[in-house]
C-alpha cells in the first residue's frame, strides 16, 4: 500500500510529504504531539528567518526517521533522492580523506525537503559555500555544566553583552533550544577557523575574567566545576556545528533555538520557545537577525588579546578532531 502524502507547495516548488501524520513530538506535559506536517508547517511559518540562518553555508541534518521515539540519524552527505533545485557544497574531511556534499540552502523549498526527509534540526556551518575555510560567522556557545542553572546563563550573557559593547561588535543572541545560549558575531572571511577559534578562546577568557567564578574556559570536562558555565569556543573549529536560529531541537517539549532580544534576556527561559510558541512570535516580530550582515566586526582586536595571552603563557589547546 502507498504511503499518505500531501503536496506542500513552497514559492514555485512543490514538495511531496509522505506520511505527513507521523507523531515526531510526543504529547508533553498536557499539549498535544506534533506531527511530521506540524513540524512542516513551522518552518514554513518561521521560513525567512530559517533561510537566513542556513543561507549558503553547508549543512549537517539531524534526522528523526521515526520520529523522537526512534533513533537520531546524524547525516553530513545529502540524502539520496533530492530533486535536481536543491543544492549542495562539496566539503573535504582531511581526517578520513573523503568528500561530502552537503545541504546549502538557498530557498525554502529545501528546507521544507529536508523536513520531508525526516530532519528534525539543521546544523550549519560557520562559512559558507564561496570559501568554506573562511568563517564569517564567530559563535560564543553559553554551554551550562550539569549542575549550572539558567540564572548563570543569564547574567553570563550580560557579562558577554559588556565585552562585545566595549568590542564595538554587535552580537545576535539566542536560544540553544537546549539549556543554553549562543551568539553570533558576524566578521568578514578574512580568517581560517584556527584564527577565529583562537580569538574566540581570547574572549572567553574575558568573560571568565569578569563573571565572579561563574565561568570556565577549561579544555578538559573532567577539570570543569558541573556548577559553571563553559564558554565553548571549540564551537569555532572546523567541522563543528551547533543549531541554527529557528532550528527545532529534538527535545520532547520541541523547543527551537530561538532569536531573542537583549532586553529579554532576563525574563525568558528556553521552555518558552516551541514550534508552537514561535509562529506567532515570528509573525509579530519577523527574524530579529534578520540584519546580522549588515553589522561586520574585524576580529584583529581579538587576535591581539590571544597575542597577549599567549606572552602571559596561556596555553591554547589543540584543535579539536573532526566529527
């Protein structure tokens, strides 16, 4: 027997949805679940926002094929089947001396494919297609340790808030869609991952420097204090990734790595953004990064502080293996 599908049509695509009732979300905590079609229908709803995030940049897909009740699939290469419209970057993984083609979304449509192809989360990089060794994107990871509660976040976020101010950069907060939170710097390509990893541990420090004990840049977990907060900086290396703005997170409440506004810092926690929370902000707010290019900052500044500290004898840890 077929499988049900419904046509979903996107701009002047159409994209077939098979078994658009297939429970991805379980019911949690008194709402209902939420289907494959509902899981469609949300990143339609945040679509812009979706598309800015990942524009161009290769792309891992966490993907769900029974939904969060079966088992996370984490794929680099383009599932096998994709209509001709959607594009891929080819990457080079030095450590297994293969190649990838990668997702590169540059429309809905894609997106809403990938969804169809059971993805749940979108996991780009931080460069895009024309120099994919050239990030032009620096991310501060707000990574809580296990025993670290969301007040912690906060107020570490307003430390980090104070630097990029006094920085002259502007940072694009959100939710991780987990117990964290990101922000995103944009900077020109000017610079390989070593470079804006490295910058990137510099501001970490500072922010260690400055947040009373609440922060840590240890390299190793087991040196972590669980009650701290790790600024992940590794978050810069190559081949790694974290969820874009608008992701869903496959989490049992469907919570979505979430714009939000500095002033809101304090008085959100990540359970309030869900994919059925977020249509309706979406709709009244639009992408709150939706200008995040238009606001570049030149990381030289930070590469000065890494000099510094390197004098000081700071050790900078090793690259990170890719996954």
């Amino acid at each position: 027997m077929a499988s049900p599908f419904t046509e979903i049509e996107v701009d002047d695509r159409v994209v077939k949805v098979t078994n658009p009732d297939r429970e991805y979300f379980p019911p949690h905590a008194g709402r209902p679940g939420a289907t494959k079609l509902d899981l469609v229908e949300y990143y339609l709803a945040v679509g812009d926002g979706i598309v800015n995030a990942l524009f161009e940049r290769p792309c891992m897909l966490h993907r769900f094929p029974k939904g969060l009740a079966g088992d996370k699939v984490h794929q680099k290469r383009l599932p096998a089947g994709a209509p001709g419209w959607v594009e891929t970057v080819q990457l080079f993984f030095p450590r297994w001396k293969r190649t990838a083609d990668e997702l590169c979304v540059t429309e809905l449509a894609s997106v809403i494919w990938a969804v169809q192809m059971s993805t749940v989360e979108f996991h780009p990089w931080n460069s895009r297609r024309a120099d994919t060794e050239k990030p032009d994107e620096w991310r501060i990871d707000l990574d809580p340790g296990p025993e670290c509660d969301w007040a912690t976040v906060q107020r570490t976020a307003h430390v980090a808030h104070e630097v990029l101010d006094e920085l002259g950069a502007v940072g694009f907060p959100k939710t991780s869609g987990g117990s964290g939170l990101h922000i995103y710097v944009r900077i020109p390509p000017d610079h390989g991952f070593q470079d804006v990893r490295r910058g990137a541990l510099a501001f970490a420090r500072e922010v260690e420097r400055r947040a009373d004990g609440d922060v840590t840049t240890a390299w190793w977990r087991k040196d972590r204090d669980p009650s701290q907060l790790f600024v992940d900086y590794n978050q810069n290396a190559r081949d790694h990734t974290i969820a874009a703005a608008y992701s869903v997170r496959g989490v049992p409440q469907a919570r979505v790595s979430a714009p939000i506004r500095w002033d809101e810092i304090d008085d959100c926690t990540p359970d309030d953004f869900t994919i059925f929370t977020m249509p309706g902000r979406f709709a009244e707010l639009g992408d709150l990064h939706a200008d995040i290019d238009a606001h570049v900052f030149d990381i030289a500044p930070l590469l000065a502080w890494a000099d510094r500290d390197d004098a000081e004898g700071a050790e900078t840890p090793p690259e990170p293996e890719e996954s």
